[in-house]
C-alpha cells in the first residue's frame, strides 16, 4: 500500500469515530448573563440583542452558542474533546455522529490542569478509534487532524507532519477571554480551524497521539494539539475514582526571569515567587496543601522534587506528574537564605 492509499485507508477507519459537538442555551439565560454574546457590531457600536427567533438553534430548541469536536474511544459512547469545547456548566451539548444520529451529552469530567474534558452518551456498539502512546511521537512524522472545521464542516480531514514537541503557550480557552497556559504540546502544521477543537491528531498507524487544541491566528501552519497519554490518564482516573485527581498546592504566583528580577529587585532570577493577585485572591489558599506545608507569601520556590522551576517548567509541570499522597520536597529562597520544606500533595477540587 502507497503513502496516499494508506492515509485514505487510515480516514475511513477514523471518520466513523470523530462526532461534532454543538452547544446551546437558553435565550433568557443568554439575556441574563451575557448580552453581549447576542449583540451584532454595526461599526463602533453593538445592536441590540437579537430576538431569539433570528437566533440559531440547537435540535433541542436552545440558542447555539458554539460548538467544537470529539471523538469516540469505547463502544459504550465516551467521547474526548477540549475542556474548553463544555466549559459552560450550564449549556447543552448535543452530538451529531457522521450517521446523523443525535445525542445529548453529559460531561463527566474536566481536567484542572489540561485542556482535556469527557463526555458520555448513551448509546451501544459505537465505532471508536484507539489511542496511542504520544511518548513516542517523532519530529516530522505525517499526521491527520479530524474535526469541523469551523462548526459547520463536518467531516473535514488535514494532513500535516509533527512540527515541533514540548511546546507551551497561553491560549484562550473560552468566550470570556480567560487563558491558560498550555504544557507539553504536539505542534503540526496539519490545519487546525476553530470547530476542529477537540478532534483527534491521527497517526499512520490509525491511533490518536493528540488531542487538536489551539491554532496561533496570524500565523500559517502553526497548530498545537494535547499529548493523548495526558488524557489517557485522565480515563484511567475517571475509571477508578469516578473524578478527575490532580495534586495542588494551592498558591499564587509569578515565574521569575532576568528581567523581573531586576525590576522587583529579587536576588534570584528563576523559580516561582508566591504572590497575591488582589486583596481578595490571597498568595496561599486557606487550608491548602501549601499553608500546611509552611509555604509563606513572598517564598520563591527553587526547586519542587528536586526539579528546578523556571519559566519553561513550572509547579503544574512537576505536579503533573505526581501521584495524591506523595510527599513533595521543595527548596524555597526565604528571608535571604535557601530553607528545605516538605508538603503533601493534596487532591486539587474542580
């Protein structure tokens, strides 16, 4: 079989398994808690809300707000896709299969520190597509990204190669213009459009390694998708303990570098220095793993199990990968002096 008969055999395989997700809401909770979703630009100012019949509309009679891909990974209908696709707690998520059947969705889950969320419909004897080990992703290998594209394509395949590893950005991740910083990505240049957000990055072996995610706008062939191993763990979780679990320390703070070093005035140039962001957000969450641990405002954290923390790693990055009930060293710049601390890893709630 020739590359181009191999990535067609490798479409249909996974065509059946990918799923459009479309989200709606009620128009009077709309007009209740964000007008602005339903206003129309005219030059330098907004119409007036639209009424709900020259709305848009989900099957189920709801306003459409958005919508995104998924994709399925058992027979009994749970579905993968971007945490940033079901953010909105009280939206309705309705799935189209490349069948035409329609379902409503219940998400189970969304990672706290991933772009990672998993939904469930119920249904039987679906396609699903298996996943693979992104550990194992080499530089320039061809890859299908699948999903629709735009929120309207359905059914819509790119072909690209695994253009760089290990990436991180701070990307939007939903319609309030809250970011995130993204770790440890798969960028391709395989096209990546909004509504392809949540569908699989497929390798030649017909296995999911990514999860499609983020796009940088202004820039051509530059697209980033989540390792699938981060949720594969996150099914595994779900599996055993019905929940997502990640530790957490429970602190605010700020990456150092050179430059925020000479302008705080700091003695060091690395780490994460514990700081507020406002009276009301305090440096160290009340009854955290990091008030127990003796972390103190104004701490810098050097190293967290004897990983340094700079701006390329930082206290998500080695919590990651740590188990609930592990004991995690850190050595902490206090007062003018290194001190050596020890603090549990605790479950992070939500």
């Amino acid at each position: 079989m020739d590359h181009e008969e191999k990535i067609i055999s490798i479409v249909k395989k996974a065509m059946p398994t990918v799923v459009s997700i479309m989200v709606g809401k009620d128009y009077e909770e709309l007009l209740r808690e964000k007008p602005y979703e339903l206003m129309v630009p005219r030059g330098d100012h907004l119409d007036l809300p639209l009424p709900e019949e020259e709305l848009p509309h989900t099957p189920g009679g709801k306003v459409r707000i958005g919508g995104g891909s998924g994709f399925i990974v058992d027979e009994t209908g749970l579905i993968l896709t971007n945490k940033h696709v079901v953010y909105d707690q009280k939206a309705e998520y309705i799935i189209t299969t490349p069948t035409e059947d329609i379902y409503t969705a219940k998400v189970l889950a969304r990672d706290p520190l991933n772009d990672v969320a998993i939904i469930k419909i119920e249904a039987e004897n679906l396609p699903f597509i298996a996943l693979g080990n992104s550990d194992k992703v080499r530089l320039g290998q061809t890859v299908l990204a699948v999903g629709t594209a735009l929120g309207e394509f359905q059914n819509t395949v790119s072909c690209g190669i695994i253009s760089g590893l290990s990436r991180f950005i701070t990307a939007f991740t939903d319609m309030e213009g809250h970011s995130e910083r993204l770790r440890g990505l798969i960028q391709t240049d395989a096209a990546i459009n909004p509504g392809n957000s949540g569908g699989p990055l497929v390798n030649l072996d017909g296995e999911v390694i990514g999860i499609n995610s983020a796009v940088v706008f202004g820039a051509q062939n530059i697209s980033f998708a989540i390792p699938v191993n981060k949720a594969k763990r996150d099914l595994v979780e779900l599996k055993n303990y019905g929940r997502i679990r990640r530790p957490f320390l429970g602190i605010r703070y700020l990456l150092l570098n050179p430059a925020i070093k000479k302008r705080m005035r700091l003695v060091v140039d690395n780490g994460a220095l514990i700081l507020r962001e406002a009276p009301a957000r305090p440096a160290i969450v009340a009854n955290s793993a990091a008030e127990k641990g003796g972390l103190k405002e104004g701490d810098i954290i050097l190293e967290l199990n004897h990983i340094p923390i700079d701006e390329k790693t930082s206290i998500e990055d080695v919590l990651e990968k740590m188990a609930i009930g592990d004991n995690i060293p850190m050595r902490v710049w206090r007062d003018g002096a290194e001190k050596n601390l020890d603090v549990p890893a605790e479950e992070r709630m939500g």
